[in-house]
C-alpha cells in the first residue's frame, strides 16, 4: 500500500541492496525475493516453535511474563514465590466472598500490595489475575495444555468458582460480538476505469441483518464528481483471481516469466560475474605454473607468484561468497519452481488470494464494458471484455433487492444498504419497478 501511495508522487524505492529495474519484470523479480525470504523466516519460526514445543512436553518457561505469584528456576521450571502467592490466595478468597472486582482492586490498594511493577491494581489487572489457568496448575504452550504441569497456587474449585462468576459478569456475551469484515485483497490494485481513482472496500447491513460488501470508488463515495457505481466485493475478486488461475497454471508462459526473471537479474549492478571470472583467471593462473613446477621450472619468482597468487583466490572467494549473501542469484529451474508452488494454494482462502494478487497483479482497471489486468511480469494490459465473462456472473449487477411487501424492487442508486432507525431506512432512495433478478450493466 505504501509502494502505490509513494509512486502515486512519483517516489521511487529502491533497494541497497539488489539492482531491481523499474519495469513490470522488476516487480515480479521483487516479489519473489521477498518471498523467499518469507520462506526462510518462516523456516526459521517453525525451528524456534519446534524447540519451545520440547521445552513445552517437559513443562519449562518459554519465555514471556512471569506471572504474579510464581519465578523460574535454573532449570527453567515454575515455582511458587510464597509472599506474591499469598497476595493470589487473597484476590480469590475476597472475589469469591462476594466483593467485586473493584472492591478487590481497591482493598489490595488500601493495604498498599503492589504489582511487581509497582503500580497500582485496576479492575482489569484483578480479572486478568483471576482468570489466569496457570494458578490452578494448568501449562499451557500453543495446542498443549498440561494439567498439574506447574505448582498450583489455587484449587481447581476455588478457580472455577471465581470464573464462573466472572463470566456471569460480563456485560455482553462472545456471541453478540460483531465480526471482523473479510479483507479486501484489491486494496490499492483497483481502480476506477471512470476518473482512475482508487476503488475501496465498503460494507452495509440490511435490514434482514445480511452484510453486503463492495469495492466502490473513493471519488464517487467522497462525491467529487464520479458517478461509478459500486462492485461486489467477491465478484470482482473471483474474476481476479480466476485470471491469475490461468498464468500459473500455463507451463510455456511459466517459463517465458522465469526466463524474463533471470534476463532481469543478470542486467549490470551485480559483481559475481566479474569475481567468478577473476576466480576462474586466478585459478588457470595457478594451474599454469603447477604444472611449470612438475616440469622442474623451479624458481624464487615463480614460489613468490604461486603464493601471490593464492592469496588473491582466497581473496576472490570470499568476496564472492559475500556478494552471494548480499544478492542471492537465482537459476531458471529455481524461478520456474517457485512459480509452480502457487498452484499449491487455495484459491478460496483469503491468505493465499492475497499471496496471489500481490505477486502477480500491478494493477486492475474497472470500466463499465471491460476490465483492464496489468500483471507485474508483462507490458500492457490483460483486456477482459462484459462478454468474455462466465455465465451468470454478477459483476456488474446493481445492489441486491430489497423487499418491500410482495414485490422486488431493485434501487439504481449507487448505496450500500445499511440499518439505521426505522424511519430512516428508505431516506434518499429512489427506486423503479424492474424484472426480478435481471442484471444491469
């Protein structure tokens, strides 16, 4: 998001440490070495999580905070610390008695106990206290839970007790919660074929409680001028998403992309090939007078030169080696490898959606007829024309129908149907009598 803001002011990032052009084949090459580094940092996670899971089965601390009431040994076990225990033994006994988490909080501030901060106690300090499983013995790490795994400060009963009052508290349950709207994947990638302003995601609620979600353009919702109407969400996703379907799932135009990639990476800025020929030069050199050496052409120069010589090839191998860590160098077969692993990924998980789009997609261009695709390992553009699309696509169509009475009315306002109170329900709309389920293009 950041990228497409700077080159929107015609910021240019570049990078210190590899030569990226500032075509489309730059992007793509980009891409991909963000993504391997991707893998190697997720590599290296599942390393670390592997040895904190063993330090888990044998009940050891992995780190974080130390809870109130407890400290680790040398061995890195839990153990209780008897004055900060009693202090726990005390905030339970009390909620449990009938006080309220505030006449809690209040009564250890009154006798002056302090957290091992040194602040004060809130209500939240109180219930985050009351709620922690590790003081009835519970060790807890990821998936593995372990009963009786530490010293327990608490009594399975005397816990319990506590958190089901707790629970009864709460004002709201889990249930009503609202959720999280789903990501928009197309965040500054669409665009607005009509005054090319940005298209942004936007959600409404019906009046039946159905949540809508569109990508509509941010000149037409701050009413500048444009008159673009909004698109559903997963509609014009769905399109995405089944034309990246389509490149990766070409093996020619897989291998034209990794023979684009290579040409791009082997383009100036980079010294390993000048150091892999200064190597090989050094390396014939020291052949060359092995051999005048087997031959008996023994002398002062030629001792000098063959250890001057080796010490360059030292030299040139670890300026190579250095230079391969700072830009690592990709083959044909490696590019053509990786590309192949996207069609590993769900193309119905939004995670892997998001992969897609951003390794493959520079920029989308709705217009009322056709869809513009520019991809990041090619000039021009990918047209995608109203005909062209599968049957029964509802790209285009206008919002969803509202039910008034028996019959369906369709708005030809460019809204997105929200709750609000009763009377302002039908503010602002104006509505014609159409064809039930018929598209509008």
């Amino acid at each position: 998001m950041f990228k497409a803001i700077l080159k929107r002011n015609n910021v240019r990032v570049i990078s210190a440490t590899e030569v990226i052009s500032q075509g489309p084949e730059g992007i793509i090459l980009e891409s991909l070495l963000e993504g391997m580094a991707e893998y190697y940092s997720a590599e290296l996670a599942e390393k670390i999580i592997r040895g904190m899971t063993e330090n888990a089965y044998k009940c050891k601390f992995n780190g974080g905070a130390i809870p109130f009431g407890y400290y680790i040994d040398d061995e890195r076990h839990f153990q209780i610390k008897e004055e900060e225990a009693a202090v726990v033994r005390e905030v339970f006994k009390l909620y449990n008695g009938g006080m309220t988490l505030k006449q809690v909080a209040d009564h250890l501030n009154s006798k002056g106990i302090r957290s091992r901060r040194g602040t004060t106690y809130k209500v939240s300090s109180v219930s985050k206290m009351i709620s922690n499983r590790r003081y009835m013995g519970e060790y807890r790490f990821r998936e593995i839970v372990i009963e009786d795994g530490i010293p327990a400060i608490i009594s399975k009963d005397e816990f319990e007790a506590a958190n089901n009052r707790l629970a009864g508290n709460k004002r709201a349950p889990a249930k009503f919660k609202a959720k999280a709207d789903d990501e928009y994947i197309l965040s500054t990638k669409l665009y607005c074929g009509k005054c090319m302003s940005f298209m942004i995601g936007e959600s409404g609620t019906s009046r039946r409680n159905i949540t809508y979600r569109y990508y509509k353009c941010s000149s037409a919702k701050s009413k500048r001028g444009c008159d673009k109407k909004p698109v559903k969400k997963d509609a014009i996703e769905d399109v995405v998403i089944d034309q990246i379907q389509k490149i990766i799932w070409d093996d020619e135009l897989i291998d034209v992309i990794a023979g684009t990639v290579i040409t791009v990476q082997n383009q100036g800025g980079s010294e390993i090939p000048i150091l892999t020929k200064q190597l090989s030069d050094t390396e014939k050199s020291i052949a060359n007078i092995m051999k005048a050496i087997e031959m008996g052409v023994v002398t002062e120069t030629t001792k000098e030169r063959l250890l001057e010589l080796e010490d360059q090839k030292k030299e040139f191998e670890f300026q190579l080696a250095t230079e391969k860590i700072k830009r690592p160098t990709l083959t044909k077969e490696q590019v053509v490898l990786w590309l192949k692993h996207f069609r590993e990924l769900d193309p119905k998980n939004t995670k892997h959606r998001k992969r897609l789009v951003d390794s493959f997609v520079n920029a989308v261009i709705l217009y009322d007829d056709k869809i513009e695709f520019y991809f990041n390992f090619k000039n021009g553009a990918t047209i995608l024309k109203k005909d062209d699309l599968e049957k029964g696509s509802d790209l285009f169509a206008l919002t969803p129908p509202v039910t008034l009475g028996s019959t369906k009315w369709y708005s030809l306002m460019s809204y997105i149907p929200h709750s609000g109170e009763k009377g302002n329900r039908r503010r602002g709309r104006q509505a014609v009598k159409l064809s039930p389920c018929r598209s509008f293009f």
